[in-house]
C-alpha cells in the first residue's frame, strides 16, 4: 500500500513540470481569429490586373469608422472604410500601422488633406480639433510619432484605386504614422515612375470605397490642384476641408478568411488555448494513475517465499568475559 502511495506523488510530481505545448501562440489577438469573409465586400474600387485584387488567407484587416460633410449645408454622414493589408508583402509598414491602431493613436484625428481624382490623407495625431474646428495644433499636417519606418517596395503593389500608402517627407525612410488612400489610380507614386524612391503601398480598401470619393470631393479650405474650394491663401492649410471629416476610430477588424478555414473551425485547432497542451497531458496522468493504483503492487523479493523459515546466527557472549 505505501508503494502505490509513493507512485501516487510522483507521478503527481511529475505532472507540475509538464509544460505547455511549446507550438500554441501565447499572445495571439482576439482579432485575429475573427474571420471575414471577402464575398460580403461589395464596394471596392475599380480593378486593376494585380494582384492586389485577391483577398489572401489571414491577412489583416482594419476599419475606419468616418463621420463627414459631402457639402457645406448638407448633413452628417457615417460610414465605414474596410482595408486588407497585405503583410506577406508589406511587413514592416503593416506592423508599424497595426501597432499604431492597437494603441489608439488615431481615434478622434482628422483627415487634413483631401484632393479629388487624387488621395485622402490622415494619421497625424496632431490633427484634432482644440474646440472647434478648424482650430487644431500648429503642428497639424506635420506631426507624427517620431519614430520612422523604411520605405518598404514590393513588386506586387503599387498605386492602383483604393490603395492605402505612407506619407513620408523628403527622405524616403521617413514615414511616421501618416498615410492616404488613393481616390483613383495614381502610379505616378510608384517608385518606377519617380525620381526620388516612390511612396509604399501595404493595402487596399475592400468596401466603402464610395466613402473615400465622397471625402475626396468634399470642399476644401484651399486646393490649387482641383476645382474644389477657393484659392489658397496660404501652403499650411491646402487640402484642408471645409467641414471636419471625422475619424470616430480605426480598429482591427479581423483577417481575411476567403478559404473559410477560420469560420468553420479548422484553424482553431492551429490556435488551441495555451493551457490545452498541459490539460491533455494532466487527463494522461490521471487514467495512468489509477491503473497503476489499481494493478501495481510491490512484490517482495523472490528469493524469499512465504513458507520459508528464516533463522537468524547469533554469538551468546559470556558476561564474565570481556568481548573480544
């Protein structure tokens, strides 16, 4: 009986240094095991022959929630922008733009600049209106984080409608947190079509495209190069519009999921919890247990059988004797 016992706290002492499955992601966000899929995005913009036309499995996919004028008297309207980005080719720019989502970096900014035919610009977290609007910081248009990314180029992607970019300044490595989505195709920012590097695409919107070109035609403050607006008084507010065109939130919304793995369950088994290796293996040692408690015994030594006698030798010493 004390045998089994024993055998009972080791395996149990074994079983407390049993890790965790070392394959199973610990710090995998909630977003990204919401699967989207890309057949209930109806309003994209007009396709080009790229591949940026096809949705990729597991790509992330962020919203931004707008609020805007399309005239001066006209009412509010909200939408919603869907972008897929493609961090199979984009890795850097995509990280950078996720993590500044994750933080809220830009909840409440304004789009500061929107040309029409041309793009629509935001991430400034400088952009926020201080009462009212127009009034926000000196900075606005020019602000970031202080903290640059490369210029990061790939093949597959360039300035087609609908493509989101970074804004950087003069030197190509330094894009901050800006950036613009393209209202019409523009390659003229590709990197081969220019003399100073190009500007880095890393996505593409999938739905509310007709959002993008409404903000892109709303009127604004100044505009040299549309027929938008009035004349430019002044170079710190071109492209600025009349009325605020509001972000209400950029948020991650979940991966792109046109293979249906991710909705109907197959990849969940790629992303079981943390603890799941360490439960399966804690069921393991308790069926094990209560076999071995049940079967092993400890069997005393075979030399030594119940019917044998055992004598023991013994040297009766003399008191009167000293022993020697």
């Amino acid at each position: 009986m004390r045998g089994r016992i024993a055998l009972f706290f080791v395996l149990n002492f074994m079983l407390v240094f049993i890790p965790a499955n070392p394959s199973v992601a610990e710090d995998v966000p909630s977003w990204r095991l919401n699967g989207l899929d890309p057949e209930l995005w109806t309003d994209g913009p007009v396709a080009e022959d790229t591949p940026m036309n096809v949705s990729y499995q597991g790509n992330a996919v962020l919203v931004i929630d707008v609020t805007y004028h399309t005239g001066i008297l006209s009412s509010e309207t909200t939408g919603s922008i869907i972008i897929e980005l493609f961090e199979q080719w984009a890795p850097i720019t995509t990280s950078n733009i996720i993590q500044h989502i994750e933080s809220g970096l830009y909840d409440g900014v304004f789009f500061h600049r929107v040309v029409n035919d041309f793009v629509i610009q935001s991430g400034d977290p400088e952009c926020k209106v201080i009462g009212t609007y127009p009034i926000t910081s000196p900075q606005c248009g020019g602000g970031g984080t202080g903290e640059t990314i490369p210029l990061e180029h790939n093949e597959n992607l360039s300035h087609v409608d609908g493509a989101i970019g970074m804004a950087r300044g003069a030197e190509e490595d330094s894009a901050d947190s800006q950036w613009y989505i393209t209202d019409t195709e523009q390659h003229g920012l590709d990197p081969e079509n220019r003399d100073d590097g190009g500007y880095a695409v890393f996505g593409i919107v999938r739905d509310g495209m007709n959002y993008v070109r409404e903000i892109a035609s709303t009127p604004t403050v100044t505009n040299p190069g549309s027929d938008q607006g009035i004349q430019n008084p002044g170079p710190d507010l071109l492209g600025r519009p009349i009325q605020e065109v509001h972000i209400d939130g950029v948020r991650m919304l979940g991966v792109a999921d046109p293979d249906g793995t991710i909705r109907f369950g197959v990849v969940a088994e790629k992303t079981e919890p943390v603890l799941t290796g360490k439960i399966l293996s804690l069921s393991a040692f308790v069926v094990i247990t209560i076999i071995l408690l049940f079967v092993a015994r400890i069997d005393p030594p075979t030399t030594l059988h119940q019917d044998t006698l055992v004598t023991f030798d013994a040297q009766l010493l003399d008191d009167q004797k000293p022993p020697t």
